[in-house]
C-alpha cells in the first residue's frame, strides 16, 4: 500500500485536485497509515534514522565510483551518471529496480535509487552498484555535455 502527501500553494493544490491522481489511495489505505502512525513511533524512528545512515553512505560511495548523486532529504537519491541506462540496464540483471528519466529533459542521465531501509537490502545494492562499476567504470563517470557528444561520435 502507498500513502503519500503533497504540500503546495492553494493554486497548486487546486490542480492537482482537478486533475486526479492515477491511483488515489483508498480509504482502507489511509486507515491503516494512520494506525500505524500512531501506534508505530520507536519503529518509525528507527527507519528513519536507518534511511538515514543508507543515505549517507549511498550517497557517499557513487561520489566515490565517479556519478554526481545530488543532496537529498527523501527515502531516495538522484544521481547523475555518464550513462544512465547502461547503470540501469546492468542493475536490472542483479535485480535491482531503479528508475530511468529517459526522454525527460534535463534528466536523461540520472536515476533514482531508492533506500531500502534495510540491511541485506542495503548491502545488495550496494553490492550491485560496486560490481556495475567494476563492468561499466565509465558509464558512471560524469563528464561534461561536449565530452559525452565527443565519446559518442
């Protein structure tokens, strides 16, 4: 189940209402978010500070394998890649699941990675993404627009 919320203007607000989400939450989903919000207080603070930690570290070992992941709050990071697709596509065959912008401008070379909040989870990602950079060292090298234009000519 997924709940979620949106804070905006009441102009955006507004739009947003008009314009309906594919898949509005259920009632039966936001009772069960809201009993677990109120009964879930230690647990939900340590998962917080869990994505924490994987944040941080996440963060930390793709500025070491050469991509720019950006600064982030979120249960997520949105890293800049030399070649997003190629890191995607490699991720996919160990099983890991992240999302691709292809076609949306501006974001053609980033992927968002999402934080497990969990620690065998954690260490396969993190296992995944060490052994697509061992495959793929210049697909995660960000390199200015010129030069990716350069490479593939």
């Amino acid at each position: 189940m997924r709940v979620g919320y949106v804070v905006g203007s009441a102009n955006v607000i507004d739009w947003l209402r008009a314009a309906g989400g594919p898949y509005p939450a259920s009632t039966l989903s936001l009772l069960l978010a809201e009993r677990q919000l109120a009964t879930a207080g230690e647990e939900v603070s340590r998962f917080v500070q869990r994505i924490r930690e994987e944040r941080t570290r996440l963060f930390e070992l793709l500025s070491e394998l050469g991509s720019e992941p950006l600064p982030s709050q979120a249960n997520f990071l949105l890293v800049r890649l030399g070649d997003a697709r190629r890191v995607s596509e490699r991720l996919a065959t160990a099983g890991i699941a992240v999302r691709a912008f292809a076609g949306r401008a501006g974001l053609e070379d980033c992927l968002r990675i999402t934080l497990p909040g969990d620690k065998t989870s954690f260490a396969r990602l993190t296992a995944a993404l060490k052994a697509a950079w061992e495959e793929l060292p210049r697909a995660f090298r960000v390199t200015s627009a010129s030069q990716n234009q350069e490479q593939q000519s």
